[in-house]
C-alpha cells in the first residue's frame, strides 16, 4: 500500500472512533445527571447501629438481624435490669473518679513540697559552695578569719544535713502514699 492510503485509512480510522467517544461524552453527562436527580430523591438511610460496651447485650449472643417477636418482651425486661445496674455502675465509677481524684491532688501536692525542699537544698548548697570558694580563694582571710569560718562551716553543713533530711522524708512519705494509692485501685497513669 502506498502511502496516501494508509494516511487516508488513518485518518478515517480516527473519524470513526472520535464519533462514539463524543457520543459516550454526551451519555455519561446525561448518565450523571441522572444519577444526581435520583440521590436526591432517595430519602436518607438510617445510620447502621454501633455497638460498644455499654449497649452490647452482656446475657445473650449478639444478633445482626434483630431480636425474634417473642423475645422482644423479654428483652425489654433485661434492658430494664440493665439499665438499672448500668445506673449503680454509673454511680460507682463516679465515686471511683472522685477517689482518684483526691489520690491525685494528694499525690501532686506531695511531689510540689517535695520539688520545694529539693530547691531550697540545692540554693544551700551552692551558696555553702560559693561561700567556701570565696573562703578558700583568699590566703589572708582564712588566716585572719579561721574560727569564724569553722562556726560557718558547721552552721552550713548541718542546715544541709537537715534539710537533705526534710527532703528524704518527704520522698518517703511520697511513696507510701503512692502505695496506699496503688492498694486503693487507682491506676498508674493516676499516680
């Protein structure tokens, strides 16, 4: 075959495939169109039913279909006990949010003294450092000034005996609480 014909076929070929896919362009608007219209009058569907722990029946098999007619009435008495003891329940996990709530005011309270008295050692002891280097620095002050150091020494080291001694207490007392918190059955995340 020549050139001209297989340029002509082509070209033909080409014709006749533009003119279905105009076509079909024209179809899928229309298509679309019509499936908009038909959304709009469908009415909405009911949401499926999500189950979780509270609702999920805890004395029978869960069903996808529905209850069958004569246990309905059944069921309306066992929704009736369960939800009276949902209501016991409700109100014991109220008390146990307070309860834990107390542990953890407690527990906060106890850590904020103890971050206070670990600050106030650690400016004694710095400033017992400072002191001592500024001591220590000068030759002619440690020998004009010894006895008067030595009572500041000792002064100084057992403000920061007792106050490391405050300090250890008070870790204690922290994790004593922290197990009769624990013993009390508040959670960790809680402690």
């Amino acid at each position: 075959m020549t050139r001209m014909t297989k340029v002509f076929l082509m070209a033909a070929l080409a014709g006749l495939l533009a003119v279905p896919l105009s076509a079909q362009q024209e179809s899928l608007g229309d298509y679309a169109r019509q499936v908009r219209k038909e959304k709009a009058d469908e009415q909405p569907v009911p949401a499926a039913r999500k189950f979780d722990n509270d609702n999920l029946p805890r004395n029978d098999k869960l069903s996808v279909v529905g209850p069958a007619p004569d246990q309905a009435a059944d069921q309306s008495g066992a929704e009736q006990a369960a939800a009276a003891s949902d209501d016991k329940d409700a109100a014991a996990q109220q008390e146990k949010a307070k309860a834990e709530g107390e542990w953890k005011d407690k527990l906060a309270a106890e850590k904020q003294q103890i971050d206070m008295l670990a600050r106030d050692l650690d400016v004694t002891e710095r400033e017992y450092r400072l002191r001592a280097a500024a001591f220590y620095a000068d030759a002619g002050n440690r020998l004009r000034n010894a006895g008067a150091w030595d009572k500041q020494d000792a002064s100084y080291k057992q403000q920061i005996a007792q106050k490391q001694k405050a300090l250890d207490d008070a870790k204690k007392q922290l994790d004593d609480m922290e197990e009769q918190a624990r013993k009390a059955g508040v959670p960790a995340s809680e402690r």
